[in-house]
C-alpha cells in the first residue's frame, strides 16, 4: 500500500486550497478516469493534441504563455513518457534553470513521473539543476533519463520563454530518432497520466514519498562541483588567485550563481563579489542570459576597462555555455575551443591527452587545425549538442565545441560553462601567461580564423523560409562564380552520417566555400520563440605568415558583402543589418 505523501505544513494548506499549478489552468477537469493505486489517486486525463510541439535543436521551447495554455506541458512530458520503453521503478532526474514556470512544471512532471511508474525522482533543491549538473546526476545516479526545463539563453519572465528537454541514460540530449518519435507521439496523444498530491516540497534536502514513486530532493552543486575537482588542479589554480591572479564571472541572474560562488568563491578562494549577479531570478533580472558581446556587454565593458580583471568569463541560463574574455582581448568561442584542445593535457583529467575533437559544422576551422597537430581525429557534426554524444560514448572524441558558446568534453554529455572557465584558469595556472599572450601564441603556430556570426532575429517565417529555398535552388549554380568574396569553389547542404550508427541528419546548413579556404554558411536557428532567426556564419583563415592582427570586421567585409551578394538578404528580411553581431 503507498503512503500517501510526507506532507509539510505548507503542503497541507496548498492541498486544502488549489495545488499551485493554477498558472497551467486545466490540468484536471478535461474529462478524466480515475484509478486508486493505494490511498494514491491516478488519474487519466483527456487531451487532445497540440501541433507545434516538435522539438527544435535543444528541446521544445516556446513562450511561456503557450506552456500556460491547459495541458500544454503535461501533452508533451506524457508524449516522452510514452516514446521510452522500459523506465517502470526506475530513476527521473527533474530540475532546471530556475525561470517562470520551473516550479510548478516540477510539481507536474513529479506527480506524471509517480503515475506513469518512475521509481524515482531525483530533483534539484528549489528545482535547480543547471543543464551540465543535471547531466551528471543522470550518469553519476544511473538514472534512465532526466527532463531538464529550461529555455537556456532565451530571456525568462512571464512574457518570455520556457522549455523542456529530455535527457537520455548517457546524460545527453535525446537523439534525433528520439525526438522525432516524441514529436509524432504528441501529434496522436488522446490523455495523460497524473496523481492527484499535494506539492512536493522542493526547498529542503531530504527524502519523500509520492505514491509510490520515492523524491528525494538533492544538493544541485555538491556532487559537480566534486567533478570538477576531480579534473582540474585546484591547488594551481588556487595558488593562481592567492598570488594575486583577479577574475570575473557573471552569471546573469541565472543557474550558474550558486555553482560559481562555491566553486570560485569558497574552493578557489577568489574573493567574495568575484561572481556577479549570482542570484538566480525567474526573470534573470529582466536581462537576457545569453553570454555573448551584446548581452554580457556589462562584464565586456568591466574587461576593457585600464583596470579590468586578468580573466573575465559568464555563463548562460542553464550553465552550459560560456564566454571568456581575458583583460582587453575577447575570444571568440571557436577560437577558445582550439585553445582548449591544444592546451588540455595541462589539467590532470586531460593529461592522457585527447582521442578526437568534434565541432558543429557553422564553428570555425581553428580546432581542426590542432586536431591535425595533434594527429587526432576531428568530426564535423551538424549543429546541436545531441549529435556529439554518440562520439563521446564510442570514446571517439574527447573534447567538443560549437560557435554558439558551448565547449565541453566526455564528463558529462552536455556543454558545460563552468567547465571551459576551469580549463582556461588551468591553462593559465599552468602557463603563466595572459589570455592575449596565450591567442597570439596560438595564432603563431596555427594561423588564425578570423570569424564572426550574424543574426537576423525575429523575420517572418514565410521570408525566412523563401530566403533558404532560394538559396537551396541556386546551389549548383554557384560553383565558378566571383563575388566580392572571390570566387566560389563549392556550395552545398550539409548533412551528416554519423559514423557511430550510420544515421543520416539532412539540411543542417547552406555552405558556400571560396577558393582560398573561406567560407559563408546560413542556416536558420531551432532555438529561437519569435518568427525566424537567420544565422550567417563568416569565416576567412589567415596562415601564419599573413596579417594576424587584423579587426575581425575588416578581415571579413569582403565575404559579409558576398553573403549579401548570394543571399540578398536585405531583399528578404527588410533588414540591412543585423540584430546580433558575435
Ligand atoms: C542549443 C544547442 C546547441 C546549439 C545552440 C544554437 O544550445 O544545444 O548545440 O548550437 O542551441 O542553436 P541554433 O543555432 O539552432 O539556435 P542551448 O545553449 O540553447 O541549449
């Protein structure tokens, strides 16, 4: 027989009133049958499907106004529910970033988890798990999966995003057979599972029953920050900062807070106020959690000051990406994963050295350049974290990276912000150089990328959409052409077979490549909650005995002009420039 639920004082008065799930109205009420397991009430609710419910590159992300429709959320974690075989007793990771929403989503997932047969749940304190830690956790508990809310980069707020993505066993995002069968199941879905509980009180550490199904409610940073110190040398990097070595993090008001503090802060030794906005806040301040130039401009600025830190990094909503800035020199994230490949043996968990290196097609050529060095594979994939797992898994590569801020390797299956900042402090406990010492090294032996991305943000679908077709119709025609780029060697679509199971992901991106190695690639984002995004990706290599010094948008005005030349995207987009320039 279940016992019913440990219930605290607060539980008990929000179960005589209305369970807080009242911002997703309508979760009973849709017509639904009821079965007693014990003293538990299961109930099978009536739904009928939603038809933009396809995952995009990391999950399904939408405003959260559309999660707060009726059934909107509990549709889609009942369609992952029902997509996966076997997980009856066995263990649910559950935690977020901690935006609008992320409590009371927690609170259905759990009681949906209890009535679909999770053994049980591992969940965040205060449901905070940031995206890397959750990973962790599945693979440290030996969990089947883990459902991660978050919208990661994208703002938060009750006018802003929410998102949900589901983990598989490896820790990693649900491969794409995974999330197509996800997709196709919430396109028939006719009900959903759920108990009828009180809220699980999330806030203290401890163990609970929800019917059957065990909660236990866990520290969110004890055990990564242990993974963390398993892979790096502390104590060099502690030396680092005793001797007078100064560093910033921001983390946005967002996930990273907590994980920083304790491990910059209390392990490391960095001075209090060395992390900034290290609250998580629903609405991240009103900012918006995306660690680029534009939207971490306050930590830029701080690092270009005449009395900036040595080292300056941030980190997004959910903790998986990261930008890092030295005193007066950005680099940019393809060129920090280069760095980090070429340099990784220096930490302990490294010093083995690296099996292969992976990259998402749209990031710079600069890591395959060390990878050749280093006379080690390097896999070109499409964009999207989930297709480096199977690399990781096959121990086929041991470090990833992708252009959109993301670095990581095979400690976990997903980016990891906190991660890169540590491999840098590292590098430059080991080195005792500078940042800019340690680029204009790099770019010594290895030439340099110089790179940038441009984002039309918010177009219209329909404009977007013509935009790529056209693209994609005058593909053949391209080859031989001269442009203000010069002239064009090959153009394609680009897919992918991974050489793990064979599986072939199409369309992942128009690339016109010129004859001296340069390049434009277009594709438009999956992640994005607002009309379309266009992403141009420019990149033009400079070998070590030309110019290294160049402003990136100089070296790349000719090749910005031949995108617009190929693409007209001011003819489609009504835009003569772009919202974002990384
Ligand atoms: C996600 C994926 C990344 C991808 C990024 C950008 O990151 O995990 O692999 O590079 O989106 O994707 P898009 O160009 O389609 O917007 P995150 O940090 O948002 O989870």
């Amino acid at each position: 027989m279940s016992i019913l639920c440990q219930t605290t004082a607060r539980q008990e008065n929000q179960a005589a009133g209305l369970l807080r799930i009242a911002t997703l109205p309508g979760h009973r009420g849709y017509g639904s049958v009821i079965h007693y397991r014990g003293f538990l009430v299961i109930q099978t609710v009536s739904t009928t499907p939603f038809n933009d419910q396809k995952p995009g590159t990391s999950g399904l992300r939408k405003k959260v106004k559309i999660f707060q429709q009726p059934r909107y959320a509990e549709n889609f974690i009942q369609s992952v529910f029902d997509s996966l075989d076997g997980f009856a007793g066995q263990t649910l990771v559950l935690g977020g970033d901690g935006r609008y929403l992320n409590r009371e989503v927690i609170q259905i997932a759990m009681k949906m988890a209890a009535a679909n047969g999770f053994g049980r749940v591992l969940v965040g304190q205060g449901g905070i798990l940031s995206t890397p830690a959750a990973s962790n956790l599945i693979r440290k508990a030996g969990a089947f999966g883990g459902l991660v809310l978050s919208a990661s980069h994208n703002p938060g707020g009750p006018d802003e995003d929410f998102g949900i993505k589901y983990n598989v066993s490896n820790g990693g995002p649900a491969p794409e057979k995974v999330t197509d069968a996800i997709h196709a199941r919430t396109l028939e879905i006719d009900s959903y599972r759920i108990i009828d509980a009180p809220d699980v009180d999330l806030d203290s550490i401890g163990i609970s029953q929800l019917g059957d199904m065990t909660v236990e409610v866990v520290d969110p940073v004890a055990l990564y920050a242990e993974l963390m110190e398993s892979l790096f040398d502390f104590p060099a990097i502690k030396a680092l900062i005793a001797g007078g070595f100064t560093l910033s993090f921001d983390s946005m008001s967002a996930v990273t807070g907590p994980y920083a503090t304790e491990i910059f802060e209390k392990r490391l030794g960095a001075p209090a106020g060395t992390v900034q906005n290290g609250t998580p806040l629903p609405d991240f301040g009103h900012h918006h959690p995306d660690p680029n130039l534009v939207h971490a401009k306050q930590l830029y600025d701080r690092m270009m000051a005449s009395d900036a830190p040595d080292f300056g990094a941030a980190s997004d909503g959910d903790g998986d990406r990261n930008l890092i800035i030295g005193r007066h020199s950005y680099v940019t994230p393809s060129d920090s994963l280069a760095v980090l490949a070429a340099n990784a043996h220096l930490a302990p968990g490294y010093a083995a050295g690296l099996k292969g290196i992976a990259r998402s097609m749209p990031t710079s050529g600069a890591a395959d350049r060390v990878a050749e060095k280093l006379g080690i594979p390097l896999y070109e994939t499409p964009t999207g974290w989930k297709f480096f797992g199977n690399l990781l898994d096959a121990g086929m590569a041991t470090i990833c990276g992708e252009e959109s801020a993301g670095t990581g390797s095979d400690h976990v299956r997903e980016k990891d912000g906190i991660w890169a900042v540590l491999l840098w402090l590292n590098i430059l406990a080991v080195r005792k150089q500078s940042v800019v010492d340690i680029m204009a090294e790099h770019w010594a032996t290895y030439g340099r990328n110089y790179y940038a991305r441009h984002d039309y943000e918010a177009i219209a679908k329909d404009k977007a959409d013509a935009l790529m077709a056209a693209l994609r119709d005058k593909l053949t025609t391209l080859p031989g052409m001269v442009n203000s780029g010069g002239t064009i060697k090959a153009a394609d679509d680009f897919a992918y077979t991974d050489p793990t199971d064979q599986s072939v992901s199409k369309n992942q991106g128009v690339r016109v490549l010129f004859e001296d190695g340069s390049r434009v690639v277009m594709r438009l984002s999956g992640t994005g909650t607002e009309g379309a995004t266009l992403r141009v990706y420019i990149e033009r290599y400079m070998g070590v005995d030309g110019d290294l010094g160049l402003e990136t948008g100089d070296a790349l005005a000719p090749l910005i002009a031949a995108a617009q030349e190929v693409a007209d995207i001011a003819g489609y987009t009504g835009m003569d420039k772009p919202s974002v320039i990384t």
